[in-house]
C-alpha cells in the first residue's frame, strides 16, 4: 500500500506550534516595499495564525493530525 506524502510546498510555509496552532508569513510582506505604508509594513511583522477551517485543510494536506487549540482572545471586563 502507498504511503501517504505530504504536500511539500505547504510544509515550507506554514510551522505548527506546540500549542497545536498554524502559524505562517503573512501575504504581500516580501519585496516591493517602497509604495506600502509603515502601519502596513509593521503589521506584517505581527504572527499570522490559520482559521480553523485552514486548520483542517491542513491537516489534509500533510496527513498528520493538527489539534488547533488556545486560539481564543481573552477579553478584559472591567468590573469595578
């Protein structure tokens, strides 16, 4: 029976954190950075993390299983 390959090129894209999280580089952020604005070009620097509908497509992708956990944001009440 074949063994299951995974897709290469995503492999080189994306890391998986130990949390079980997708990270990867966000879009635009490469070369021609004369015309993008510095807001912009600061907020490439920021981490780009999957949604979880990209979580399972990439868990398809490389055949392994991903657990996408501690995604979730933390909002501060202010109870006073």
């Amino acid at each position: 029976m074949p063994k299951n390959k995974p897709n290469k090129g995503l492999l080189k894209r994306i890391r998986i954190t130990k949390s079980g999280r997708v990270k990867s580089k966000p879009a635009f952020s490469g070369h021609l950075r004369s015309h993008k604005s510095g807001e912009t070009m600061r907020s490439y620097r920021r981490a780009k993390y999957a949604h979880a509908a990209d979580v399972g497509r990439a868990a398809r992708m490389l055949h392994r299983r991903i657990v996408s956990g501690g995604g979730s944001v933390k909002s501060e009440s202010s109870e006073d």
